[in-house]
C-alpha cells in the first residue's frame, strides 16, 4: 500500500484526522488526530487487516509552549512499513490521553516514561508509576518549564 492509499484507507476509517503538510517531504505518513481519538485510531491501524500496524517500536512525549504532543511509532511487520500518529493534548495544566497498553505490550514502559518525565497521565494504564525518578521527586524534566537550580545547567 502507498501512501496515497494509505491516507484514504485511514480517512475511510471515519476518525475525524488530519495529515501534516510539509514543504520537504516527511519519511513517513503522519496523521495528526486528537487525544479523544488516538486509541480508535491506533486500534484501527492495528486491527484492519489492510493496514495490521501489529509493531509499537516508539512512543514519546514532546513539550510545546501551549500543548503536549504523543507520537506513536508504527510498524507492519509483513510488509515492513511504518507510520507516525501524532496525538495532541491541549491541556498542558493536566495532560491525559488513552493508554494503548492494551493494544501494545511495549506500550507499558514507553507509557511509564512519558508519564515520569512530561507528567502525562495514560487513562487505564495497568500500572502508571514513575520508571526512573524517585515517587517524591517534584515536577516533570522533560516539559520546557522545568526548573532544577542544582542539577541543571543553563548555557
């Protein structure tokens, strides 16, 4: 499947998605959608036989001044294709999206991670906890308006 067909398989879906338009073409096919929407979406490109995403290889957290972005890292292991879903969380103040652990085994860490380091809550996660820092640590140290005075240094 090209990509072309791709984006017509993914609008046929009847997920309200958007496609990112670039002036330098992007790699790969990355559909934009909602955090209401991510988990109809991904359990779309996982289960439908024409599309069978059955790999999360990625899935991270990044900050912007006025909302949270997850990307979620797809790939078909039959045909060896892979595609970006970008997932943005406009509630920077209490950021919270669906979990896809139930869709992807290696969607529990990755979950872990984000949620420890951007303060990301996975709604029916099966175990959101922090993974690298201590339960008291304060803050989240990936998100732009972290402040560390001790361990951070600032250029």
């Amino acid at each position: 499947m090209n990509r072309e067909e791709l984006q017509d398989k993914i609008n046929s879906f009847g997920i309200e998605v958007s496609f990112a338009e670039s002036e330098v073409p992007t790699q790969f096919l990355t559909p934009e959608v909602s955090s209401e929407n991510v988990h109809a979406l991904i359990s779309e490109l996982k289960n439908n036989s024409d599309t069978n995403f059955d790999y999360l290889f990625c899935q991270t957290g990044i900050d912007f001044p006025d909302h949270i972005e997850v990307l979620y890292h797809l790939r078909n292991t039959q045909n060896n294709s892979e595609i970006v879903v970008k997932a943005k969380i406009e509630d920077r103040e209490n950021p919270s999206i669906a979990s896809v652990s139930d869709l992807y085994k290696t969607a529990d860490f990755h979950e872990r991670e984000i949620f420890d380091l951007f303060g990301v809550k996975f709604n029916n996660h099966p175990d959101l906890r922090r993974i690298f820092l201590d339960d008291d640590w304060e803050g989240f140290p990936l998100r732009k308006d972290y402040v560390d005075e001790v361990n951070i240094v600032e250029l």
